[in-house]
C-alpha cells in the first residue's frame, strides 16, 4: 500500500497505463515528430477518458485528485513513451492558471471542454528580453474605451498556433495583469494584429510548437481580465507553483521509461557469455538509478500533498521537486543510453529521444537555478 495514492487513485493509474501501453507507440511518435505535428486525436481521446482531469476539481468535470493526481496521470503517460506523455500534459498544463485564479464562468468555458479533450491552452509569459526575469517584461497593455489594447512580443509559447485559448501577462501601467482570450478575439482582430510564427525545430518535444506571438495594437475586451487586474505576477506564480510540480511528474516518469527498459534489456543482452545483468557494475549502476527514483518518488508525492493541503512548505517544495528530479532523469536516462551501448544511441530504441524531450524539464518553467534561488530565498 502507498502512503499517499489511494486505491481509486490506484485504479486510475492503472487505466492511463493501459492505455498508453495500447496506444503510443514509438513509431507514431517519430511520425508526429517529423510532421512537426500535434497528435491531437490522442489527446482528445485521453480527455474522453478523463485522463486529462485526474487532477481537475469535480465541479467543473474532473476526478477531484488534486496535484497528486495531475502527478499519477503524468507520471504513467510519461512512463510509457516521455515525448508522448509530454506532448499530452502540455495541452492541460498551460491551463492550470485558469483553473486556479479564473471565474466559474471562465473555468465553465474554458476548464471544462478542456478536460474533455476538445481544448488545447497557452500560456505566455516569457519575452526576448524577459525569461527568468519576468519583472522587466516589454508587453504593455492600455485601456481604451470598451477594450485594452496591447503591443509587445511574447516567445517560446507552448502551444501557439493550434490553441483554442491564451493566456497572456502584460504591463499595465506599472503593475502586470493576466489576460485570457480564445480565437473568437484573435479572428475579430485579424491575422496582422497576433502573429504567430513557428520558432522551429528544437532538441525535443518536436509534435508540440513553441512560438513567437507579435500583438501590434491587439484589442481584447475588458471581460478578458484574469484573476485580479494589477495582480498578474501573483496569478502567474500561484500556476508556476502546481506546474512545476506536474513538470517534475514529467520527468520522473521519465525516469521510469529510461530504468524500466533499462533493466529489462541488461537481462536479455548477452556478452562474455552472460547476461550483462550479471557484471556487477551495471547491476549496481541499475541499483543507484531504482535508490534515485525511490527518493523521487517519495519528494514527489510528499510534494503534491502539501501542494493539495496548501501546506505553507509547498512552494519551496515545488522548487525542490522542479530542481532535483529533471537533473536525475537526464542523468538516469544517459546512463540508460550507457546500458544499451550501441543501440542506446539508435532513433528506433527511443532512448536518445527520450533524453533529449526531457532535457527541457530542467529549464522550462524556470531554470534550475531560478528554483534554487527560490529556495534559498525561503530558507535563508
Ligand atoms: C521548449 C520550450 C517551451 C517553453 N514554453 C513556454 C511557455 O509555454 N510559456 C512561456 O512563457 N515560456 C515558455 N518557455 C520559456 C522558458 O520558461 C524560459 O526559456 C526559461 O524560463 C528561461 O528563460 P530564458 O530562456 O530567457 O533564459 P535566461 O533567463 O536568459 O537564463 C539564461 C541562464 O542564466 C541563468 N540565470 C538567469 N537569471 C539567473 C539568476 N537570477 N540567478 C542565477 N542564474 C540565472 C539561467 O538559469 C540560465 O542558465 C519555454 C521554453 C522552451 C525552450
């Protein structure tokens, strides 16, 4: 028995990975790749089955699991095949800071056919010349008659181009407010006032885009306001906080794929007579990755449930889990390729792939350095 996931909880685990183990597969995957395409048919089926809102509170369509159970569905996605799995939890997780400081009524139009699989999110903070330091961002919006207009430029949005709703953070006046529009806005102003251009291939996660977003004199109504005009940095934080914990059940289900694949093959592959299994350093190698993934494991799920109690330590353990956990998958998964040797190296296996889709789990949602600055800031 687990000390944290329940038997309904167990239940549902148990039925993401089914799924996936029936329907990703590597060979789709590298199709998605190659195309530079969404597998969108993949993830409405997920919502369908209401994987998407594990997580998701009951009165807007989800299961009422809270961050474990973004945790749980992440986790086993990710386990499976980890560009899928991500690929999957990034048409949700962009949302999160709707769910968390929207109205019902924007949760009701927004949340719920999200978690059905029928909406992909957005979420753009990030500039050229604001990452980790959003406080300088360039993006200004001002109030005009019925409306606010905004000028400025927004990159690495996740997402863009094929999502059904934004949500954008701008300077208003000399404070940052959250705005949250979908296509009807973006079509009433035409295509010259919201750019959206492609930034490209990158080292992994090819199915999903990043983007570049350019609003010149982009109009959006005052209704669009989300969370509390003025307060658009707390917004965005209070998202960042639960995000950085589903990201780090991104990579610990990478973890999973790397060691679980790992072990099977070192029994299977025979050298010197023996399955390599039996040369002691690759079974202690084997031994310190299952010791890494325990001690994730447990920081992990402690995590989500202070997260789910509002426990005034689940900040700086989000950072704690955001930080440590990429850092081992990448490791676990390199040593991983190391186990495989040759073939370690080779598309088809699936292992370079996963690498390189999780190499951005430590820098997305703030670098590893920016969540060891906000932990020392909460320690010290
Ligand atoms: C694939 C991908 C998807 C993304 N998706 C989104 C998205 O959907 N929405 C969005 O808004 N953004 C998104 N991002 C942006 C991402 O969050 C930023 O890239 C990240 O926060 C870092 O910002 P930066 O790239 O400008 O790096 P910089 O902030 O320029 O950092 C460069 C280096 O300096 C270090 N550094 C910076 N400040 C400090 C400091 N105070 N102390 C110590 N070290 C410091 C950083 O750790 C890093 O090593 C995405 C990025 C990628 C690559």
């Amino acid at each position: 028995m687990d000390l944290y996931i329940s038997s309904d909880l167990t239940d549902i685990q148990k039925a993401v990975s089914e799924f996936c183990e029936k329907e990703f597969s590597q060979e789709y995957l590298q199709r998605y790749e190659d195309e530079h395409n969404y597998p969108r048919e993949l993830y409405e089926k997920i919502g369908t089955l209401g994987f998407i809102g594990v997580g998701f509170s009951e009165d807007i369509g989800g299961a009422g699991y809270g961050a474990l159970g973004h945790v749980v569905a992440v986790t086993e996605m990710c386990r499976k095949l980890p560009g899928m799995g991500m690929a999957m939890s990034l048409g949700y997780i962009p949302s999160f800071v709707v769910d968390i400081s929207g109205t019902k009524e924007q949760r009701e139009k927004y949340i719920r056919p999200l978690i059905e699989g029928k909406y992909v999110a957005a979420f753009s903070v990030t500039e050229p010349d604001a990452g980790s330091d959003i406080s300088v961002l360039k993006t200004r919006m001002e109030e005009k008659n019925d409306c606010f207009v905004v000028n400025g430029s927004k990159i690495f949005t996740t997402n863009a181009g094929y999502a059904d709703f934004y949500t954008l953070l701008a300077m208003d006046g000399n404070s940052f407010t959250a705005l949250l529009f979908d296509k009807t806005v973006i079509d009433d102003n035409g295509p010259r006032r919201f750019e959206i251009n492609d930034l490209g291939r990158k080292m992994g996660i090819n199915t999903t885009m990043s983007g570049e977003l350019v609003l010149s004199d982009f109009h959006v109504p005052k209704e669009c306001v989300l969370g509390e005009r003025g307060k658009g940095k707390k917004t965005a934080l209070a998202a960042f906080e639960l995000s950085r914990v589903v990201i780090a059940g991104q990579a610990f289900g990478g973890m999973l794929y790397g060691y679980e694949r790992a072990v099977d093959y070192a029994k299977k592959r025979k050298q010197f007579g023996n399955s390599i299994i039996k040369f002691q350093s690759i079974e202690h190698d084997l031994v310190d990755m299952y010791v890494e993934i325990e001690k994730c494991r447990n920081l992990l799920y402690r995590t989500a449930w202070l997260y789910d109690r509002k426990d005034p330590e689940s900040n700086k353990y989000a950072s704690m889990v955001k930080l440590t956990i990429p850092e081992n998958a990448i490791s676990v998964l390199n040593r991983c390729i190391d186990v495989f040797g040759g073939y370690g190296y080779m598309r088809d296996q699936g292992l370079e792939g996963a690498l390189r889709d999780i190499r951005i789990t430590s820098i997305y949602e703030g670098t590893n350095k920016i969540q060891k600055n906000v932990i020392a800031r909460m320690l010290y």
